[in-house]
C-alpha cells in the first residue's frame, strides 16, 4: 500500500515519500494494474442482491428496472464487470415468478451489451422471486446451469444510472 504523500511534511521524509511513489519503483513482478485479492468485494453495484457464483471466478447481480425489466450483471474475482464479450458469452434464462407455470425466459444481452435482460412478461406485482439459471462464461455449454434467486418487494434504485 502506498504512503499517502503529505504535502509541506519534513524535508528529510520527503524524500524518501516521492521514491516510494515513482512508478519506476514499483517492482515489475507486481504490475500496478493487478488489484488485491479476489473476493474482498462483495458490494452490490446496482442496488441490487450480489452473489458470489459456485466457480468462485464470477459474481452476479439481478436488479429489477421499472416498470419491469429483469438486468443482470456478470463481474470477474475482483467484482469488476465483465467485458462486453464475456456477457455475452453467458447463457441465462428466468423464470418469473414462483407459481409452478412460471414463464421461463431466455435472457439476452442488454443494449450497451454491459449486462443481460429479459422483460417483464406480465405486468409486475410485488413482491416478485425471480430465478436466474445461468451458464457463466467458460461454463460447459451441457454443465448444469447454476441458479440465483432475487426476491424483489421493489423495483431497484441503480445509482449508477444517475447523471451528476
Ligand atoms: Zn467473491
């Protein structure tokens, strides 16, 4: 971890501080752009329900858009999102609802292709369980697809989507 720079600070510790900060310094076999370990990361990042996927390499997020739009994202161990690419390498479908007739369906990739969505087949009454069956990118395309469930009682506030 790096030592905060204090600005004005001793001159004899300045030294030293402004060695410790070049980029040069940093030793090649730990290339700046690694983060730490995985898994320290389990903040939800749309106002959602995060998890953990069973791979212990991917994390994913099911948030509900008013007024009915099911969107999940995929992210790496260090809960980085997943690049357009892998998205859409994931293979999902959701059921809607807990009723034994619940419509099953497949989901696809969102427009900005950052995440995967299926829309709401009937108009959403709260509260809602959605069941996610996905295949995680790199998952055998005949491997059992792994399940998530996401209770909603609202639809989800995504703070990201804010313009400031
Ligand atoms: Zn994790």
């Amino acid at each position: 971890m790096d030592m905060p720079a204090v600005e004005g600070s001793a001159s004899t510790q300045a030294s030293a501080a402004d060695h410790q900060k070049a980029p040069d310094a940093v030793p090649s076999a730990k290339p700046k752009a690694v983060p730490g370990p995985a898994h320290q990361d389990h903040e939800s990042k749309h106002g959602g329900a995060f998890f953990m996927a069973l791979d212990e390499k991917h994390h994913v997020e099911g948030v509900l858009m008013s007024p009915g739009i099911f969107k999940v994202f995929l992210f790496e161990e260090h809960s980085l999102p997943l690049s357009k690419q892998e998205v859409a390498r994931a293979n999902a479908k959701v059921l809607w609802g807990e009723h034994e007739k619940a419509p099953e369906l497949a989901m696809k990739p969102s427009a900005d292709g950052l995440a995967l969505e299926a829309a709401a087949p009937v108009k959403v009454v709260f509260p809602l369980e959605l069941t996610l069956l996905i295949r995680l990118p790199g998952a055998a395309a005949d491997s059992r697809p792994e399940l998530f469930t996401f209770p909603f009682k609202e639809f989800t506030h995504d703070h990201t989507t804010h313009k400031h």
